[in-house]
C-alpha cells in the first residue's frame, strides 16, 4: 500500500485519494501529489484581480473600508501611494491620511 501524502497548503495528514486527486478535508485543498511538488513557488501578494503587488505600487481601494478602533471610514476609490509589503503575502502596509495602516490585498487592485 502507497502512502499517503500530506496536503501541501496546511500539511495536514487527514487527506484521502478521491478517483483522480487527493483531498484534504481540512483546508478542502484538492491536489495532486506529483503536480503540488512543482507549484512550490513562494507566495506572491496579489490584488483583487490576481495582478502581482510590489513594494512602492499605487493601488486603489475597492470598498468603503472601516478602520477598527477608529471612526474614520476609507472610501471606495481611495488612492494608496508607496505600498509596503509584510510578511504575509495577503496584507500591505500603507499611511493614509497620515496613518499607518495596514490593508488586505483583496480589497485593493492596482
């Protein structure tokens, strides 16, 4: 009997061969073993459209974000110059109106 592997997005082990890929029931992650050891490039930070973020890019808000602990409310179209990247790829780092703020990608496009 062949083993098994674990899932490469959470390296969980609770994953199952289902006629043609595996899957893991607990991030719903379905791949394929000899393919998945191929797509291990680094996580990229990516907008809303899947365009790739650098450091120093302009991005656009793309709605009315609330800030927490604060009254103050970023408006859809709000233009964000000189991001800054952080170590997860899913979050920037930027000042608007004088605050640093940090941002998810998905509510950004360049």
């Amino acid at each position: 009997m062949s083993e098994i592997p674990k899932c490469p997005k959470c390296q969980s082990e609770n994953t199952y061969f289902d006629g043609s890929l595996y899957v893991c029931p607990d991030c719903f992650n379905e791949f394929n073993p000899d393919q998945a050891a191929a797509e291990t490039e680094p996580d990229v930070a990516r907008d809303s459209n899947g365009a790739e973020l650098l450091d120093g890019d302009a991005v656009t808000v793309i709605k009315d974000l609330k800030v927490k602990g604060s009254s103050m409310v970023i408006k859809r179209g709000t233009k964000v110059k000189s991001i800054r990247l952080t170590e997860n790829p899913e979050e920037v780092d930027c000042k608007i109106e004088g605050s640093s703020i940090v941002l998810k990608t998905c509510f950004l496009k360049k």
